[in-house]
C-alpha cells in the first residue's frame, strides 16, 4: 500500500434493538468522516453480522486456523479492511451492549494497532460504555483516541420518540465530531505507517 492510498475507515453501529438510535448516529458520523476527504467509510450495522455468542475453546489471540462461522469469517473481514474505526455504542446498564462485546471478542489480530474513536449516547451521554470500551480497545491492541461524541439522554430521547429534530441534533455535535474525527485520522496515518 502506498500513502496515497485512501484510509478505510469502519463505522460500527453497535445497536441491533428495534427502534434503535445506533443506526442514525452511524449515518452522520460516516457522512462528517466523508467531509475528510482521501477516506472510504462504511458503516457495518450490527444487524448484518448475526454472530454467534462467543463460545470457543480457544481465544481469538491465540487463533490459528481461520473462522469456521460464515458470518464471523464475513465480519472478520471487514475489521481486516479497516485503518480506523468510529464504534457507536449505547450505554445499557452502566456498559455497553452485548452484541456490541460480542463483536469485540470474536475478533483479535484484525483489531491489533488501529485507532478507534466513540460516539456514545445515553442517559449521562453513553460515558460509562466508552470507558469499558477503551479498555477493552486496549486489549485488543487498539489505540482508543481521547476525544469522544457524548449524546446525552436530554438530547437524543426526543429523537428516539419522534419528538426531536434529528438534524439540528447533529447539526449542535458537528464541532465535537470534527475535532474527534481530526485526531482520529492523524493517528490512522500513523499507524498506517508503522502497520507496513
């Protein structure tokens, strides 16, 4: 690969329930990531990837042979693709969700020395879930970047229930996801770099 070559950046939206906020969170933060330019978004949703729960004997660090489930092989994938990712998560009971930690553990190596960045939504702003998150980041060998977009209930509540103006929602957190996205991208060039 070459430096010229556009950054692959994945968007995950880290929701599968019925009337979920993930996806459009996903959305507009894919489309400010755009606003990048040299970048590739995809938003993988969550929904498209109906993994198993993790059950195998062995760790995906120690694993050798490739994935036998079609749908963590198709996953897997991705993350591999992927220079950088933006996780959107919920906050559920003081952490994430399952199917977001799911995710996170069927995958090892693919994640190993990539950045990743948060936006977060609950009712104190999804905070308590990003800070689980980047400590399972560190786990996998990511490189959790400091800036974050926290949405807090009193702003993404009326959204969820039809009582809200989604755009000027977003439209109040563009300055936050562009300082989140700056430093996300800086960090996958220099990792980019180190990784070839």
């Amino acid at each position: 690969m070459t430096n010229n070559t556009p950054l692959k950046i994945k968007v995950i939206a880290g929701s599968t329930r019925e009337g979920r906020f993930s996806d459009k969170a996903a959305l507009w933060v894919a489309e400010e990531v755009k606003k990048q330019g040299e970048v590739e978004v995809e938003v993988l949703d969550l929904r498209d990837y109906e993994m198993p729960f993790f059950n195998e004997s062995v760790t995906p660090s120690a694993k050798q042979e490739p994935y036998k489930d079609e749908t963590v092989a198709r996953f897997t994938k991705k993350i591999e693709e992927g220079d950088a990712f933006v996780i959107v998560a919920p906050e559920y009971n003081h952490g994430t969700s399952a199917v977001l930690k799911n995710v996170l553990d069927w995958v090892y190596q693919e994640w190993n020395n990539k950045p990743v960045a948060f936006v977060s939504y609950g009712s104190v702003g999804g905070a308590r879930a990003v800070e689980q998150l980047r400590l399972v980041a560190i786990e996998l060998q990511m490189a959790p970047i400091r800036n974050a977009v926290h949405i807090p209930g009193e702003q993404y509540f009326p959204v969820l229930f039809g009582k809200g103006d989604v755009t000027a929602l977003f439209s109040s957190l563009t300055e936050k996801a562009e300082g989140m996205i700056a430093q996300l991208l800086w960090w996958a060039r220099a990792l980019k770099k180190a990784r070839e």
